[in-house]
C-alpha cells in the first residue's frame, strides 16, 4: 500500500500529518517528480510545485492559490471579494489543462478575507484570504502543502519564482501549461524608489525582472523564496500591479509573513506535512 498509518501531531494551532510509506513535506516536491499570468515565464517541470492550483470561475481562469493544510488555499482577497464562490472551483495537482487526468477538484465552501482588505482604483491593501475546500484532499506527490515563511520574515534581494496559468501578455490568453518565472525582489527602500510610492504600504512588497511578471489570472498566486533546508516558502501572494512586466512599475505581492498568524487562525482546523 502507498500510505501505511498516518500521525497526527501539532505545531502550534495546526495539525501536522505524517504519512508513513510517503514523505510528506511541505514546500518540497518529491524526487520522482523533480527531474531538473506569467509573462516571460517558461514552463515548468510538470508538478514540480504541487502545492499551486487554479481556481477557475464559470470554467475559466480566475486566481491562482497555493495549499497550504488539506482543505485550505492562500490565494488574494480580491479573488473574491466581489466574486461568487458558487460559480468557482478549485483545480489541485494540475499541470495542463489539456490532461485533467487525476487531478483533484473541489468547489470552496467559505472565503475569509482578511478584516482590514481595502481596495482603490489602483491598489488593493490586506489583500489575503484563505479559501476552504469543500472536502479535503490527499497528500501525494502531485499534490502537497506549501510552507510558511517565519512571521515578519524578510526576503529582500533573494530570487523568488511565480507559478501560474494566467495570461501570457496584457492582450494574450491564459497559459495551458503552468509557467514559472524568476524576480528579484527589491528591498523595501528600492520599492518606494519606485512610481508606486505613494501606493505602498507595510505589508506589500514588489520584485522585477526585465520583461517578466504576473499577469491577469496570475492573481493569489504563490510566489515562492527557496530556502537552505532544501524548501520552498511562500514569501508573497501575487496582488496588483499596473500593467504587465512594465519596466516602470514592479509587481506588488502581500507579504505572507505579516500574515503568519492570521493564517494560522483561519487554518487551524486543516492539516498539514512537517
């Protein structure tokens, strides 16, 4: 048999599921899979981030999200404050849309957003929710939690990596296949160097590379640091931008780590890996 008995201890609030006969991280792909709204993105490796999922609304591309328990997704508020969670679903353990085989999918039972979300013209502020699956899923090599970052962790000048199936360029279509893209991300001071000054708060953060970004349908994606132990964390949440890989302004991403324990809060009932 694949699974054997499975564990259940805590971490703080959260439930934390070992599985025996599979190694459950968080944050890192299986070795089996590894092998070696993105723009200027390039594909990647098929289910090496397993931890991202699509939600889709009346059968297109709405957000992206990230597992992070067995039954909840980090995605943006945005996604859905002006949004109907009936009309979403929820694709986990995809990497093309062209093969649906074995991949999960789940309607949203509830999205909390978060209390202080606020939005202009320009930019949305708090822009973080936490969505609950319907049921929850299985852990496997296709699908898996991503980590947390430390609370008020930082990541400036580190090298993140956005994932998503959004679109190509500002008039493209959305992606088949998921992309991925590498951004620098600029120190605090950097960002408020930048033509999105005054619309910058605390909890945003922005990164850049040329010709590079999340795009519409990228939206509550993960964006992703890798760390020394070998894992991926979720250092930000794809959130505004103007345009898409404009030289002039970088994108905007939420700072999970300003939201550590909200997160926690909301997810506690989930389970998760090590």
């Amino acid at each position: 048999m694949f699974y054997i008995f499975n564990v259940l201890y805590f971490i703080g609030s959260t439930q934390v599921l070992f599985v025996h006969g599979f190694e459950c991280h968080c944050g890192k792909p299986s070795d089996e899979i590894v092998s070696t709204r993105i723009v200027g993105g390039r594909r990647a490796e098929p289910h090496s981030f397993p931890w991202t999922v699509a939600i889709l609304k009346n059968e297109r591309i709405h957000c992206g999200g990230a597992i992070i328990t067995n039954k909840h997704v980090l995605s943006a508020g945005h996604c859905f404050k002006w949004d109907d969670i009936n009309s979403m679903k929820v694709l986990i353990g995809l990497d093309t849309f062209e093969d649906l085989r074995n991949v999960e999918e789940r309607s949203i039972s509830k999205a909390v957003i978060h209390e202080k979300f606020s939005s202009t013209a320009v930019r949305d502020e708090n822009d973080i929710a936490v969505a609950t699956l319907n049921r929850p899923v299985v852990f496997s090599n296709t699908i898996l939690p991503i980590c947390l970052p430390k609370p008020r962790e930082e990541f400036a000048d580190r090298i993140g990596t956005i994932v998503g199936w959004g679109r190509i360029g500002e008039e493209k279509s959305a992606s088949q296949v998921l992309l991925k893209a590498s951004l620098r991300i600029l120190s605090d001071e950097k960002c408020m160097e930048s033509q999105l000054a005054q619309h910058l708060k605390p909890m945003m953060m922005c990164a850049f590379s040329k010709g590079k970004d999340g795009c519409q349908g990228d939206s509550g994606g993960p964006f992703l640091v890798f760390q020394t132990d070998g894992k991926y964390v979720q250092a930000g949440v794809v959130s505004w931008g103007i345009g898409c890989a404009n030289p002039i302004y970088p994108g905007v991403y939420t700072k999970v780590s300003y939201f550590v324990d909200w997160i926690q809060k909301q997810t506690a009932d989930g389970e998760t890996c090590e």
